[in-house]
C-alpha cells in the first residue's frame, strides 16, 4: 500500500542534458531542466535561438539528438494527446471545419463516443467564450476568436501539459491581454501545467510562474526566475519594473 | 458570347450557297426535327455512357494515385515524368492501335476519353497533395491522428478542391477527347459520328445542328451541373463570405 504522502512526485517535464543538431549544427543545448506539475513556465529568448524547437521536443513532433527527455515520467515519443497537447502561433485551423468540427476533432480521432464528445465540446466553449459560435467557419472568425478556437482544440483533449508556441503573437495588443487573462482563468484550479514559448517579456511577467531565458543559439539556459508576485500583477510594481528591466538585460536589450 | 458567334456565322453565310454554309434559322429548323428523331436519342445515349465511363476511370485513378503521390516521394517524381511525357501526346493518336488491339466498338473510345481526363486531373491533385498544409499535418499528429486518419480529415479534404477544379478542366477534355474519337475510330453510333456521317452525304445543316448540340450540352454540363457541384461540394468556402 503506497499512500498519497509516499508517492513519488513525477515532475510534468524532465530534461536531462537534451541537445538537438540538423546536420553537424548544433541549435540547443544542452539544456537541463524540471518544470514540476502544475506550473506556469514561460520560456524567453531572443529570434532564433531554438525556443520553438525546445517545444517541438517536448510536444514529441522531433527527437533529440542527445539526453533524455521525460515526459510525465515517461518517454516523450510515445506520449498522447491526454498527457500533452500544443497551440501553435498560426491557429491551424481547418478551414472546411465548423468552430465545434474543429474542436472536437482530437476527439474524433479518440472514438470519443458522441455525447461524452458533446459534453467536453460544450465544457470548452464555454471556457473561452465561443457559445454561439460553434457552426461558424474560420475564415468567419477574427484573429482572437480562431486562436480562442485553436486553444479550446487543444483543452478539449484535457492534457496534463499544455505547450504553447507564440500562442499570442499574431494578435493585436488589447485582444491579447484580453486572451491572457482567460488563460489564467482557465488555468487557475486546473492543476495544468503550461509551457509557454514568447519573445515578449510583458507577456511572460503577467502569466507565468517561473520564466526560463535561453541564449542564443545553440540555446543554453542562461536564467531561470521564480516570479513570486500575486496575480492580476500591476505592470507599475515596483517589484514588476525590476524583474522586467532584470530580462531585458538577460535579453540584451538594454543598452 | 453566343451572339457574337450567331452573328459571325449568320455574316460568313451570307457570302455563301446555302448548300454550302447554311444559315441560324435553317440551321435551328433542321435542330428542330434532329431532336426529336430516335437515331438522336440513341447517339446521345450511346455517347454519354462512353465518356461517363471514361471519364470515372478516370477520377478515380486521378484522385487515388494523386493522393498517393501526396504521401510518396517516389511515387510522385516517378509519375510526374511519366505523365508529362504521355500527356504530350494527343489522347485521339491512340485510336488506331487501340482499334487494332480491342477492335471496333466503345472500348478505343472510352480508353482515349479517360486518358484525355486523366492527366490533367492527376496534375492537379498531385500539386494539390504536395502543398497540404504542414502546419494541419502537426495539429493531426499532435491530436493523435493516426496515418488513416490523417489522410481522411487533411489530406482529402485539403486537396478535395483542386480535384474538384481538375475534374472540371478534365471534362472539357474528355468531351473533345470523345466528339474527336468518335468522329474517326469507326463507330457507327454517337454524336461525332453523326458529324462525320452527316458531312459524307453533304448534308451541311445536319453537321451544324450536331456541332451547336455538342457545345450546347458542354456548355450546361460545365457551366450548370459541373458549377452546383462545386458550390454544394465546397460549400464552406461559399458561406457568409458577405
């Protein structure tokens, strides 16, 4: 009998040592890190630098080169969509696919049965606020809606991860602080755990738990920041303005 | 546009004997009388059946080996040559040897009709195929499509267009592809033969009627039939594009 005070703790994300090279260019690593379940890790890092191939890996969508890359204590190949799943920056949505044939389309490959697949839809929408819009096509939607679309795909698969590739990058900046606040909403109590990929160090301040900053390439882990303030977080902080001006000097951009 | 033409040729035909080059009104008489006969009921549906089965042959080949190609390297550089040597010959030059090997009847017609059909169809949903959206083919992969799965909800769907549009130019194809055979592959039924036969005893009003019949029925064909499917088969690209 094992019970809930001597299991063991099995972080979300475990990478050892984990470098990946195309041909004899080495664009990461190697990188080592934990993200234990449940956080909120934003990576940081200049254009170009791998953040994107990081999340590949850890999404299982490549291999790595070298190391070991455990996935909820398990090989990140041989993972579902249950365990983790991925927002891309470009929405991927099928334009020949409702808003709802859209979201259910994990399921759908699942052999979720009809009106289990219903209820789960039903449960998202709500979630991002797309109730009315679920026979709608993409091309009929605007910027936010589709990403708003393109993440409730994703939450409909319940992962424990979440990965999250520039989610926010296409967008303008009033619909994007609007989505970062329903992404909070939704991620607070869930127990998820999220690993978000940006350039934009606002973005990363106000959402995440820990933010990472990676070098350039091949990308080291050059800063890993617990961020301890409360949320909402006051962009005017004093505590705010110094951990901002703190990544913009990792960042080098600062002069 | 079909003024222009009505006039162009009711001109050219009053420089000439009306043996020679009839005029519209008596052309449209004689159509009168053509559509009515049993010996035109016959060539229209001896006709249609030969370039309806031609012409399914060829999308389903078409389609299959094109979608194939989508997920085959190999297979599609291999057909890309093969199909853009054979596709510079003209479908009609088959007809002798095909008349030799199958002998006289519907097959040397129905076999240069799909082939006629068939290259650009394959053309176009083999391009089609090639350029599926990289990023749709992660979001399935991360969403735990399978291999089949895949194919069903991307790749049909994503080269569903282009095949739809190459059956349309394909049609256009296999319609001159069938008036033409039937004209010279010896047959003694259809409409290009009823040309041919109707040149042979100088009937020249006849001729004319079966010509404007022929563009008539491709015209309705691509232009109504052909153009509702496409709305009704590509019916999200069409909704509330206000």
């Amino acid at each position: 009998m094992i019970n809930s005070a001597e299991r063991v703790v099995v972080d979300a994300l475990q990478v050892d040592g984990v470098t990946k090279m195309y041909g004899s260019l080495v664009v990461l690593g190697p990188l080592s890190f934990r993200v234990p379940d449940g956080e909120f890790v934003a990576v940081l890092g200049p254009s170009g630098c791998g953040k994107s191939t990081l999340l590949s890996l850890l999404a299982g969508l490549s291999q790595p080169s070298g190391g070991r890359l455990l996935v909820r204590g398990r090989d990140a190949d041989h993972l579902g969509p249950h365990e983790r799943t991925m927002v891309f920056q470009q929405d991927g949505l099928l334009p020949w696919r409702t808003v709802r044939r859209n979201i259910s389309l994990g399921l759908e490959y699942r052999h979720a049965d009809t009106d289990e697949a219903h209820r789960l839809v039903r449960e998202v929408l709500e979630q991002v606020g797309l109730c009315g819009f679920e026979e709608y096509y993409p091309h009929q939607l605007s910027g936010g809606m589709r990403q708003r679309t393109a993440i409730a795909r994703a939450l409909v698969m319940q992962p424990a991860i979440l990965l999250m590739d520039e989610p926010y990058g296409s967008l303008d900046a009033m619909t994007r602080m609007q989505m970062h606040e329903e992404l909070l909403r939704i991620w607070k109590g869930s127990g998820r755990t999220i690993v978000m990929v940006t350039h934009d160090v606002d973005e990363a301040l106000s959402l995440a738990d820990r933010v990472m900053v990676l070098s350039s390439r091949p990308a080291h882990l050059k800063a890993d920041l617990s961020i301890a303030m409360s949320r909402p977080r006051d962009r005017s902080s004093a505590d705010y303005t110094k951990t901002r001006t703190e990544l913009l000097t990792l960042l080098g951009l600062t002069m | 546009m079909a003024g222009t033409i009505l006039v162009t040729w009711q001109t050219a035909a009053a420089f000439f004997p009306s043996f020679l080059l009839p005029g519209v009104a008596e052309v449209a008489r004689r159509l009168a009388t053509v559509l009515g006969t049993r010996e035109f009921a016959e060539a229209l549906m001896v006709s249609f059946y030969r370039i309806g089965v031609g012409f399914a042959v060829a999308i389903i080949l078409g389609t299959s080996l094109g979608l194939a190609s989508g997920l085959s390297n190999s297979l599609r550089s291999y057909l890309r040559a093969l199909v853009s040597v054979l596709q510079s010959i003209p479908p009609i030059t088959w007809v002798p040897l095909l008349v030799i090997l199958t002998g006289f009847g519907d097959a040397p017609i129905i076999i240069v009709v799909a082939l006629a059909s068939f290259y650009p169809l394959i053309q176009s949903v083999m391009s089609a195929a090639e350029h599926v959206d990289a990023l749709h083919l992660k979001v399935a992969r991360i969403l735990g499509a399978s291999r089949r799965q895949t194919l069903r909800t991307v790749y049909l769907p994503e080269v569903f267009p282009a095949a739809v549009t190459g059956t349309q130019i394909a049609f256009g194809n296999a319609w001159r592809a069938l008036v033409a055979s039937e004209m010279v592959a010896g047959v003694g039924v259809g409409l290009g033969w009823s040309i041919t036969f109707a040149a042979e005893i100088a009937d020249m009003a006849g001729a004319l009627a079966h010509i404007v019949v022929i563009g008539v029925i491709a015209a309705i064909i691509d232009r109504i039939v052909l153009e509702w499917i496409k709305h009704r088969l590509l019916r999200w690209r069409y909704v509330g594009n206000d």
